[in-house]
C-alpha cells in the first residue's frame, strides 16, 4: 500500500539538520533543565512549533532527552562526561571496567531522578 502525498506531508517532517540543531542546543547548554518556551528562543525561530514537538519526541523515544513538568534534560552521553571519566579513571585505582560501570550507574540515577520528578 502505497501513503500518498496528501496523507503523509514530508514537508512537516523536521530534516536532519534540524535535528541535529536541536541536539545541539540542548548539548550544550549551561543550565541542566530547560523549559520548551525557553528552548524556543535559544533556536531563534530556525525551527517550527510542530517540528520541535516531533523532534522532542524522537529525541525522548530514543533515551537521549527526557521530559517531566520542569523541562528537558539532556541524558544522553556527552563529550563532557566522558572527559570527566577519561580523568577519574587516570587518577584512580579503577580498572576501565568499573569505571564504565561507574559511569552507567550515574547516567541511569540521573535518568532515573528525572523521570519521578
């Protein structure tokens, strides 16, 4: 079966690029929470109300974001982390396996905090 144009408008869909931009933003942001209104206005207008909420969504479908009644926290594995674990395992006696375990355990509380919020 065949979608045709009129059912499924690929001109509503976000492109790449604006998923990419989004990611991004939230990336590197000083703040650990940000509301959607003030999300909106870091991205200047480059992306629609509706491509936003689509992208949200893949974004907290695919565990990098998630969404509770404060605002969207980035979760996913950053640059900045793993600099930080690169240091802690350096200066530590921790294998590198317990420091990915370490690391694991961080970002699933940090998910988990979130979520019952």
């Amino acid at each position: 079966m065949t979608i045709s144009n009129s059912e499924f408008n690929l001109k509503n869909l976000p492109s790449l690029n604006e998923v990419i931009i989004v990611e991004e933003t939230l990336q590197n942001i000083d703040e650990s929470i940000i509301t959607t209104s003030n999300l909106k206005k870091l991205l200047k207008g480059k992306i629609t109300q509706n491509k936003l909420m689509i992208i949200l969504d893949y974004l907290k479908t695919t565990n990098k974001i998630v969404i509770t009644s404060k605002g969207i926290t980035w979760i996913h594995g950053t640059k900045k982390l793993l600099k930080l674990m690169d240091k802690l395992l350096e200066k530590s006696g921790l294998t590198e396996k317990d420091a990915i375990l370490f690391g694991r355990r961080i970002n699933k509380n940090a998910a988990n905090k979130f979520r019952e919020a």
